[in-house]
C-alpha cells in the first residue's frame, strides 16, 4: 500500500514538473511566433488558436496533477 502511494505520488509529480517546463518553452515559443509573424511549417502543431489551447491543455493537465497530489496523503511510518 505504501508503495502504491508512493509510485503514484512520484508520478503525479513528474507529470506535473514536466507539464509545466513544457508548457512555459511551447509557450514562449508560440507567443515569439504570434509577435515575429513568423512562418512555421504547416505540420507544426502548436501554430494560432488550436496552439494556444494545446498549450492551455497541457498546463491544466499539470496543475490537475499538482492538485492531486497535494491531496494524496503520504505517509512515511506506516
């Protein structure tokens, strides 16, 4: 059970940290696209509106995470 606890912790966290440092770099990256105008390959995913909410997806995703695992009760001496 402790492990269990754990593992899913550890995972919650991960997807949290990385959903978030992905999340600011697709961002920047999309906010330096909207301002230079410049033009991406058509096979680029993260270009205009669908961009922005990937992106927005991706954070709430992460925060969902985070919250989840602030509720998940660790417990170090069972």
């Amino acid at each position: 059970m402790k492990g269990s606890r754990r593992a899913r912790y550890s995972a919650l966290f991960w997807v949290t940290e990385w959903g978030m440092k992905l999340g600011d770099v697709l961002f920047a990256v999309w906010l330096i696209q909207l301002i230079t105008q410049f033009e991406v390959h058509n096979s680029y995913p993260f270009v205009g509106l669908k961009g922005w909410v990937f992106i927005f997806l991706l954070y709430a995703t992460a925060l969902i995470c985070e919250f989840l695992r602030k509720k998940l009760p660790i417990q170090n001496n069972d």
